[in-house]
C-alpha cells in the first residue's frame, strides 16, 4: 500500500460562498473531478495531517463509491481518523453532532440535499468545520481559490474498506471507525425531548404519517417513531434509502410531498403529518387539512420549545434567514429574547449558536434547528412538534389558529423560476438593483412602497460582512416581496421570489395563502418585469 501523487488540473464548479460542490453526478463521476475538490478542502485547512474527520452520506448513488475515495485520500493525507457511518450512510444533523461528539476537526457530507440522485440527477460534497457547522466564508473561499489552482492530489492503492461492518479498521495507517449511523443521535434526542409523553401520545391512538421520501431519514425515524416511541409499523413510509429517492426529488414541500399531502388532505387524515428531505435537514410539517409554512413553524416552535425539557430554561434568542417570514420575530419580542435575521444559509447561525446568542433558528426552505447540533435538523423538527402536541393535548390547526390569534398571521409563499437562462435571471436582479431608490412611494397596483434595498449582512460575533443577499421591497400595511437568485441549483439559475403580508391577531386568519398573496405577487411581477421569464407560473410554490 503506497501514497500516490496523481497530477492534476484545476477544476471550475464551486460557487462563491457555499461550503461544497454541487454538480451532475456524471460531473462528479469524472476523472479527478471528485479527488480534486476533497484535496482541495484538505489544503484549504492547511492538510490533513493528524487530523479526525466523520464522513458519510445520503446514500444517493455514487455515495459508497465516493466514500471510499475520500477515506483513501484522507489516509494518503495523513489523516489520523475518519468515523463513518455503516453503509456510509449520515444525515446531515446526525453528521454534525458525530463532528461535535467525537471532538474531531471536522467532516465531509456527501449529499445534493433535496436535489434528486442518481446517475443523470444531482451529487454533491459539503465541509463542516469543528463545531460542526458548514464551513464559513473564510473556509469556503480558500476552498474555491484552491480548485482553481490545484495541481496535484493524494491518494492510497489501499483496499477498498468493508463499510458495513460495525467497528475499527485501518487503512494505510489511518483508523476507520464504522459506526452506526442512528445510536448517537437518537441519545442526543432522547436528551432533548420527553419521549414518555409521545410514547403516552402514541399509546392513546394518536395517529401520524412520516414520509421520509426515499432518503436517508427513513432509518431514524423508523427506529425513533416506530422502534423508541412506539408509533405503529407503517407510520413511516418511504422509509428506505434508495439511489435515486425511488425516482423522485427528497424534497419535502407539498409539490413533492405530494403523497402525504393528499393524505392529509383526505377524508381519513391522520393528526400529523411530516416528510424530511434527501440529507435529513430539512423538514415539512403537516395538520388534518392545514399546511404549516417553514416560516409559521420556527416561529411556533419558538413559542412553545419551552415545554420539552431541553428548552424548559427557555430560549437566548431566535434567528432566521432575510427571506423567512417575520413570524418568529413577533415570537421573540413577546418573549423579550434576541432576534436575528442573517443571510440564506446555515452557515450564517453558526457564529450566533456557538456565541449563546440564539437557541433556535430557521429559514422558509423548511430548515428549523437549534444549538443541539450546527445543521438544521429535520427529524428534531418533527420530535419538537410532537413533544408540544403531546404537552399541550391539542391538534395542530388549534395550536395553529391559537398562534395567529395570539401574534397575528403572516401569509407566506415562495414561488420559484427554475433553469431560467442565466442572463435573464442576471438582468431581472441588475434592474432591480438600478431601481432601488427610484422605488420610494411608487404606487404598484393596489401596492404603496415604503423602502427598497439589497440585504447585506455584518456578523455580530465576529464581524464579518456578506453583501448582495438578496433584494427587499417593503410596502405599506406590512407587506414585503424579496428577489433572490439560488446558489445551490444545478442548471441555468434560478430566480426565487418570496412574498409575504401580515393581518394581525383581529383579521382575516383563514384566508386561502395564494389569494391572501395575490396584490404583493401582482406588485412584486411588475417591479421586476418577470414576464421577461417567459414563464406564466412559478414551477414551484411553496
Ligand atoms: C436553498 C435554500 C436555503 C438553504 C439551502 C441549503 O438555498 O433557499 O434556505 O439553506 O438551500 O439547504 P438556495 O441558495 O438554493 O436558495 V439544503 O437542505 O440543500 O442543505
Ligand atoms: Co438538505
């Protein structure tokens, strides 16, 4: 077993300020292509040497493949240890808190997210630093500058590792600890949550709908809902990870949950109803008849945390992307906490979570998660809802409809144009950009502009400064339209438009969301001349 030194060229792909690489498969699949980013990561935290790293997957295809060229790699680096989970399956959180369990310096997740797998879908490999959070903008730019210099990497002629056997072995000196991906994770759950109450709540004939899409939550929420709490087999459907998500996209918005949508919207609907994404971060969460927007539920969770006993000493503060709707602020002004509003992206809370500053954080894209781990936390979303169903005695739409009593309701809706040509999503946001000021009390339709600009973003903790985070349009009565173009997509760019208006506590609160949208959406196309899209619908609305 020897360390080869394979010249190479520099690669292109990553873009500016994301902690990893997401790109085709066959993209990945090509010669160096994966080598020389994983190298590339490795220089960028000044090697490998000594170092510890936990590394594992969605399972998505090319994930087993993939692992056994990162550890080969990592041992020809210098790497002391790497923890892997069996099968070479993590979800994201359940990786974050291996990376802040172990102590080790840091770990690799290979996972597109909630893009779909396969050979022709979506592949991608992230870095988490040592709190485990995904890596900052510091760490990710010298990741970039290094693919686009890179010459040549390391890797070792080893054997390849038995991944599904639980224990230590070695690879070219370095220790490879195969674990198994659930055990841990569902300790630090069990720390959190009272999972006498919901096992209680089960045992009642409580009944839920878990669809973990194909995706790589289906073993922990089989193990946790059915195995630990008790809730009947069948609770979770989906619940074997699959290469290709059984076809579809592990995405858990009622596009793309469409199955457990239609159930909750049946005659014979269950009480609750939840779906997790393709790494286990992201989390949709589902009454009888009634969606609950990512927005709506941080901000719910948020109030009510403190009846499960990991937030019983009540939360520091709450944090929550530009885009999310200020939901969650109302919560933190009655509760007389922080409130902060960062940048689209984990990456953003991890500053404020390692600081004390916020207990709870989320975003719009169906991302809620505290300071257990530094990722957001599909699965903890889902516990955290049933410990307050089960705490309180009440369904979902009541503690929904007691919410918006309580803080008022704010209507919230994305509405996505995916694969657009790159020059006319460009365009769409210079233009904005250029009107900015011109904007002021304009009147658009039955819409009255109070303020524009273009979000930027100084750390409170470590100062640090992100700009051209997105463009704001603020209207009279409370109302807000935000332009942003997505950096995690694979093809063309794709223009994101989220909307929002507020009634409060002693208006309409049961008005269909889209109606309720209608004039800021109607505003919102006309400031930016959408038509320009071609498009005469969003392709996605959630
Ligand atoms: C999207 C979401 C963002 C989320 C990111 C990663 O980014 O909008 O809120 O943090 O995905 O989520 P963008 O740039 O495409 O809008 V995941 O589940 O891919 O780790
Ligand atoms: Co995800």
């Amino acid at each position: 077993m020897t360390v080869q030194i394979i010249q190479t060229n520099p690669i292109e792909g990553q873009k500016p300020g994301t902690s990893g690489l997401r790109k085709k498969t066959r993209v990945f699949m090509q010669e160096h292509y994966l080598e020389n980013f994983v190298q590339s990561v490795f220089d960028a935290i000044d090697g490998a040497k000594g170092k510890r790293f936990v590394v594992g997957g969605d399972g998505r295809y090319f994930n087993a493949q993939a692992i056994q060229t990162i550890l080969k790699m990592a041992a020809a680096n210098g790497a002391a240890e790497v923890i892997v989970g069996q099968g070479g399956l993590l979800s994201t959180p359940a990786a974050s808190h291996l990376i802040r369990l172990n102590g080790t310096d840091g770990g690799l997740i290979l996972s597109a997210s909630h893009n779909p797998g396969g050979i022709d879908e979506d592949f991608g490999v992230k870095y988490n630093i040592g709190n485990g959070g995904p890596a900052p903008e510091g760490v990710t730019a010298k990741m970039l500058a290094r693919t686009l210099e890179i010459t040549e990497y390391k890797v070792s002629d080893a054997a390849d590792v038995d991944l599904g056997l639980i224990g230590e072995q070695t690879l070219d000196g370095m220790v490879v600890r195969v674990v198994d991906p659930v055990a841990d994770y569902k300790a630090l759950m069990e720390t959190l949550f009272d999972f006498g109450k919901i096992r209680a709540l089960f045992a009642g004939g409580f009944r839920m709908r878990f669809d973990a899409m194909h995706a790589v939550t289906g073993p922990y929420a089989t193990a946790i809902l059915e195995g630990t709490l008790g809730a009947p087999a069948g609770t979770v459907i989906n619940g074997v990870p699959s290469e290709d998500f059984g076809g579809g996209h592990p995405d858990p918005n009622p596009v793309w949950a469409k199955t457990l949508m239609d159930e909750m919207f049946g005659d014979d609907a269950p009480d609750f109803g939840a779906a997790s994404d393709g790494d286990g971060d992201r989390n949709m969460v589902v009454g009888k008849q009634l969606y609950v927007t990512p927005s709506d539920s941080l901000a719910v969770l948020a109030a009510n945390a403190h009846l499960a006993p990991g937030y019983a000493r009540g939360l520091a503060g709450v944090a929550r992307s530009m885009p999310t709707s200020a939901a969650s602020d109302r919560v933190a002004a009655k509760l007389d906490i922080g409130s902060f509003e960062t940048p689209t992206g984990w990456k953003f809370f991890g500053t404020l979570l390692d600081a004390g500053k916020a207990t709870i954080c989320g975003e719009e894209s169906a991302g809620t998660g505290s300071d257990h781990v530094r990722e957001k936390d599909g699965l903890w979303a889902v516990l955290l809802w049933l410990n307050v169903l089960a705490e309180r005695g009440q369904g979902v739409s009541e503690i929904m409809a007691d919410h918006w009593k309580t803080f008022g309701r704010d209507y919230y809706s994305r509405h996505d144009y995916e694969a657009l040509p790159v020059d006319v999503a460009n365009d769409i946001m210079d233009d904005l950009r250029e009107q900015l000021d011109v904007l002021r009390g304009q009147n658009v339709g039955e819409m009255a502009v109070l303020a524009a600009d273009e979000f930027s973003y100084v750390d409170p903790v470590d100062g640090s400064e992100s700009h051209k985070q997105g463009i704001r349009i603020f209207f009279e009565g409370g109302s807000r339209a935000v332009f942003r173009l997505s950096g995690t997509g694979t093809e063309g760019a794709t223009l994101r438009v989220y909307l929002q208006s507020y009634v409060d506590g002693a208006g309409d609160l049961f008005v269909e969301t889209q109606a309720a949208l209608e004039d800021v959406r109607y505003a919102a196309a006309e400031i930016s001349g959408l038509a320009r899209t071609g498009r005469d619908a969003p392709d996605v609305m959630t």
